[in-house]
C-alpha cells in the first residue's frame, strides 16, 4: 500500500453507515490499517470486505460505544491485532432531537452515553498508550450543533457542545506528549442520521429540512479528516466547521 498514512492504526466508530464508513474508505485508500466498529455486523462485515477487495487492511468488531467493557475490548483488540493505536476516530453519535417538554428521557440517556461518554471512553483508553508511543492523533466528530443553539434541539447541542469542550481541553492536556486533536463540526450531511428520532413529527421536520438544500455528503467529511490527519506534523489542526454552501444556521 502507498499513502500518507501507510501502516498507521486507526479506530473508526461507526463506521457501519454515513460519516464513518466513508472515513474507513479514506484512511484505507492512504494505507491506514482500519479498525471499523459499529454494532450492525453485517454492514461491518460488508465494508470489511470491501477494503479487503481493495488491498486495505482492516479489522471489524462489534460493540456498542457507550459501553465502557466494550470500549475498552476495541482497543485491546486492535493492540493484539497490530500492536498500537495512532489514530482514533470518535465518529459514533445520535441525533435525537426533540424538544425537552414531553421527551422520552431515554433519548438524552443515549445521545449523552454515546456522544459524550462514549467519545471519553474511547480517548481514556488510548491516551496511555499514545503518550507511551510519543504521538498520535484523536479526531472527534462533532457538529454545527456544538457551535449554535436552537429551540428542539438541547440535547443533542448540549452532547456536542460537551465534545467541542472536551476537545479543547483535552489538547491542553496532551499536547506536549505530541499528541494532536481535532474536533469536526459538520453541518448537514446526507446520512441515516435522522432515521433514529424517536419523536414522528420532529423526524418529519428534520428529513424536511435536509430535503431542503443539498447537502453535504459523507466523503466531504471523509476529506476534511483526511486534510487535518495528513498534515505535517508540527500542525495540529484544533477545528474544522464545514457547512453546505445553502445552509444559513
Ligand atoms: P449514521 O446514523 O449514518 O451513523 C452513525 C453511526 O454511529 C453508525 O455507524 C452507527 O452504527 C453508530 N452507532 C450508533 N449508536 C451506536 C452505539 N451505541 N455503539 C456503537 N456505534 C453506534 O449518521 P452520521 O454518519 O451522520 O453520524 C456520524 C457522526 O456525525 C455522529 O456523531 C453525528 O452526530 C455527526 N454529525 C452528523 C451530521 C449529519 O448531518 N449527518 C452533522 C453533524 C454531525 P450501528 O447502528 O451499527 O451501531
């Protein structure tokens, strides 16, 4: 394999649909050895075999990312498998919005157990073993939603919010081991994002309002990591907010 990133190691979350799939493709085609979690098997299984057909190197397991146990099993496994970690990609998220009157309570449950603890599982786990190795790189997917607020959308601004802070502080803390961070703050991108919201009429205004501009695809983003993970290493790309050219909030 040839590309900028031969033989590093990288964790995607998921990486079954959207943001992540996309970003397993990108980093394999710059030689990146992927390890793709998710908990959909057969769509890891599918993508596997995908990189595979390609020349990549990948690995996929199954877990579920606000699990702590199963968090921790990712990143040993991926050390058994090829011994480091040098790129982490906290991707893994849901968007179910809604507004705070009347929700169901589960949905902020979720997002905050996936979006916030989930992403600090993930980072808890390899700092060790980045900082052992002297370098590596964690990218956290957040969102527009981590920049503005809006009415019906708290929780969910509230979880990326939370990522945009954890970023900033967490390159306080690590940047001296030459560790670099980046938080992506991506406005919408045409993925199965919107399928999961729990609430019908706050789903139907959510699709109405992607349907309503073109949006940005998932290769967009797939692109915008690809841009902060290869640049020289004296540059530690903090934040990217990449929105579609139509979107106005
Ligand atoms: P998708 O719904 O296509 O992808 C979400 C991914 O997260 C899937 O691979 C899903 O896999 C995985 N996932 C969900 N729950 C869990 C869980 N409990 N454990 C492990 N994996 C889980 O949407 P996107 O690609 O759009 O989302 C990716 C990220 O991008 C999210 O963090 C989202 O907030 C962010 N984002 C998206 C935007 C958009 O407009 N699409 C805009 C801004 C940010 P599985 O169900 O198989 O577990």
């Amino acid at each position: 394999m040839t590309g900028k990133l031969v033989n590093k190691v990288a964790i995607i979350t998921g990486a079954s649909s959207g943001i992540g799939e996309a970003t397993a493709i990108a980093l394999s085609i710059e030689g990146a050895k992927v390890v793709i979690t998710a908990r959909r098997s057969d769509r890891l299984e599918a993508l596997a075999q995908r990189i595979r057909e390609k020349g990549g190197q990948v690995l996929p397991i199954v877990a579920d990312i606000s699990d702590e146990a199963q968090v921790q099993q990712v990143i040993e496994q991926t050390q058994a498998q090829w011994g480091t970690v040098d790129i982490l990609i906290n991707n893994a998220g849901v968007m179910l919005l809604g507004p705070i009157e009347g929700a169901d309570t589960e949905d902020w449950r979720r997002m905050f157990n996936l979006n916030v603890l989930g992403l600090l599982y993930g980072i808890h786990r390899v700092l060790p073993i980045m900082k052992a190795q002297g370098s590596g790189h964690i990218i956290n997917v957040s969102s527009v939603a981590g920049r503005v607020i809006k009415g019906g959308f708290a929780v969910y601004c509230a979880t990326k919010w939370s990522v945009n802070v954890i970023s900033e502080a967490l390159r306080q803390e690590v940047y001296k081991n030459n560790i670099r961070i980046t938080s992506i703050e991506p406005g919408l991108v045409e993925t199965e994002l919107t399928n999961h919201i729990t609430n019908a009429q706050v789903k139907e205004n959510a699709e109405n309002y992607y349907q309503s501009m073109k949006n940005l695809s998932s290769e967009d983003i797939a692109n915008t990591i690809i841009y902060a993970l290869t640049q020289p290493a004296h540059v530690n790309v903090n934040e990217i907010l990449i929105r579609p050219t139509e979107q106005g909030d």
